[in-house]
C-alpha cells in the first residue's frame, strides 16, 4: 500500500514537470511575441517622429480624437490621459519615457 501510494505521488511529480515545461514553452513563445509587437511599435514610432519633424499637427485636434475614442471604453471623463501624454512625446520627438512606478 506505502508503495502504491509512492506511485502515484511519482507519477504526479512526472505529470507536473511534465505541465512545467509545457508553461515555459508558453511562457516564451509570448516573450517572443510581445518582443516582435515592442520592435514593431518602436519602428512605427521613429517612422512617425521624422515624419512629424516635417508636417504640422495639431495637437488639439489629435487629443479630441482621441477622447471621443477611449472615453466610454475607459470610463474616465477626458479619456485616456496615458494616449493623450504619448501624442505630446511623439510630437516633441521625444522617446515616451519608462514609467516609475
């Protein structure tokens, strides 16, 4: 009895490796994927930052914009303040800066 009981534990031991790494598997096939979407968005960011060096925008214009497109999903009054501080680092040229939390 002892020995089935050490059995079934060793088997349960095998079975949790066994879903360990599948999560790691998981786990990075995601890193990979946020890395591509982070590469991407820095791309499209310098793109965007040499082309504004060259057109006007108006920043007003952009920031309404984007409050009438993220008021209701966010539920805040102004909509989301975090886009609105994006658009004014994308147009000063400036890299959006880490976040201190």
């Amino acid at each position: 009895m002892f020995f089935d009981e050490i059995k079934v534990v060793e088997t349960s031991i095998k079975q949790l490796k066994t879903d360990l790494i599948a999560i790691k598997d998981g786990v990075d096939g995601h890193y990979d994927q946020l890395d591509d979407f982070a590469a991407h968005v820095i791309a499209i960011e310098a793109v965007l930052i040499e082309m504004l060096k060259k057109t006007e925008i108006d920043a007003e214009a952009v920031k309404a914009w984007i409050v009438a497109a993220t008021e209701k999903s966010t539920g805040q009054e102004g909509g989301s303040q975090k886009a609105q501080f994006i658009v004014d680092n994308l147009l000063k040229g400036d890299p959006v800066p880490e976040r201190k939390d």
